[in-house]
C-alpha cells in the first residue's frame, strides 16, 4: 500500500473520496491522504493517527508540504492555475 494518495474530486467521486476512501485508506495504513477539489480551489490534508485521520488541514493558498514525502511542496495557486 502507499504512504501517500491524492484524490482529484469530480462531481460523481466527491462523496466516496470523501468517506468510503478515506476508510479503506485509514485501515490500510496510508499515512497521508489528499483530497483536491478543483471545483473549490481547495487542497485537503489528512495525516494518519492510531487508527483514523485526523479533522485536516484546509489549503486554499500558499504552500503544501507533504510529511510522507519531504521534498514534494506544491503551490496551491499554481495547482490550479493550469
């Protein structure tokens, strides 16, 4: 299983991503989860606790930096720009 999972929401996927996914994930260990709402121009962060994720961090400007992956920081404002 990864470490890491980003979700891009689509109108037929949102609620799923948001719940049934989010679930599988927690229970199989991924340790960070991102749900990308381009609709909302909004980045969510979950990072994995004992068993679940924690409320989330909402990004809708500046920079994500990823604790799985270190290196990897991406600028809200340029993710959707293209």
């Amino acid at each position: 299983m990864p470490n890491l999972v980003i979700e891009i929401l689509s109108t037929s996927t949102a609620k799923r991503d948001r719940t049934e996914k989010k679930d599988i994930y927690a229970r199989n260990r991924v340790d960070e989860y991102w749900i990308v709402d381009p609709r909302r121009k909004l980045v969510t962060v979950f990072h994995l606790g004992d068993r679940e994720y924690d409320a989330g961090h909402i990004s809708t400007m500046g920079t994500i930096r990823s604790q799985v992956l270190p290196k990897l920081r991406i600028a809200v404002e340029k993710l959707f720009a293209l």
